[in-house]
C-alpha cells in the first residue's frame, strides 16, 4: 500500500496556543498558509500533475483548508476530497477551546513532555485506544491497491502511523514519532520515508 499522510499547517488556535480538538473551524494564520504552499509544492514534485491518488481530509476547517492550497498545486479542485470524520483530531472533550496555560495551572501538568503527548485524559473527550479504532476503520475500509493522500491532525497523524510502521507505546497504542506542522510522510508497504519536513510548531500544543 502507498499512502501520504501529512499534518495540516497551523492555526490561528496553534499560535495562540489554545485547544482544537476536533473543532471544526479554526483558520490558517500566514505561517500557515505559507506551510500549506510549502506541502502542495513538494508533493506536486513528488507526484506530477493530478495525480490519480485517493484524496481524503478531516472535516475540519484547518485540514479542507490546507487540503484545498494543496491541491491546486496538485491540480485537484477542493471537491476531489473525501472527508472522513475517523481522520478528526482527538476530542478534547471539555477542554475545548481553552488556553493550554488555563488548564495547566488549574489541573497541573497535562503533557509527557519527551513524547509530546497528552498524559491525562480530557474530561469527556476522547483516549488513545478510541483514536485507533476509528482510525483502524477507516484504514479496513480503503482498496490497498489504490494510492492515497490524506491530510489530517497532529495526534491523528502519529496514531495513523503508528498503526502502518510502529512507534513507542502510549496507554496501549503504538505512536509514531512527532513531526512539525506541514510535515508530510510517505508509507509504502510498511516503510516510512518523509516528503517535506514542515515550518510550524511540534508536539501536543500544536494539535
């Protein structure tokens, strides 16, 4: 199987340094919009001039727009995109939308600082065994003959690869490592090369 997954570039929410989650609507900042260039002209040098690749993408705002900047580089209208609530980004549950630093001082630390990864879970969101079951679905159900691009999250991204390549495990799933914002990868037939190592910010803040 030939598979692309890149993570979207940042947001307005990632530089203020507030939760997303699985929020739908949180535009690209300029850093961002510059990101998005970034990943639609390295792949369109990678994969040539519409590209006959599965597109799929978030339902959220900052992947459809990431995924729109991309494909006009790759020749591909916004409409080719196949959204897929299972690519969302981990539901943060109650702490959505609030400052990271809001909920650190209230509650203490909420992040393993070498993985980059959320330690405690959110309140009436979602956990790491949920994020790779929806994301096993949506991988059970793709044609392994045909190749994909998919743009999705921070967290999504390193589950996803986690379950292709492998990682370190994190409460019972295999997480890849991190990567900037704007990275994309390459997994082909379980091994994993990187496309385009992004401009914007990495770790858990970034989701």
């Amino acid at each position: 199987m030939d598979i692309i997954i890149a993570r979207h570039a940042e947001t307005v929410f990632n530089a203020a340094a507030r939760m997303q989650g699985h929020m739908a609507h949180t535009p690209l900042t300029r850093a961002g919009i510059a990101q998005a260039e970034a990943m639609g002209a390295a792949l369109a040098e990678v994969l040539g001039p519409k590209p006959d690749r599965d597109l799929w993408v978030s339902p959220s705002g900052r992947t459809q727009q990431t995924a729109a900047i991309v494909g006009e580089h790759l020749g591909h209208p916004f409409f080719d995109w196949r959204q897929d609530e299972r690519l969302l980004e981990i539901d943060v549950g109650d702490w959505k939308g609030r400052y990271y630093a809001d909920i650190v001082a209230e509650i203490g630390p909420i992040v393993d600082v070498e993985r980059r990864l959320f330690a405690v879970e959110p309140p009436n969101g979602e956990w790491f065994p949920a994020i790779a079951a929806r994301l096993q679905s949506w991988l059970d159900g793709l044609d392994p003959s045909r190749p994909v691009l998919a743009i999705s999250h921070g967290i999504t991204a390193r589950v996803l690869r986690g379950l292709l390549v492998g990682g370190d495990d994190w409460h019972g799933v295999k997480c890849a490592d991190d990567a900037p914002q704007g990275t994309v990868f390459r997994i082909v037939d379980g091994v994993q090369s990187v496309l385009l190592t992004g401009s914007g910010i990495q770790g858990v803040r970034a989701a």
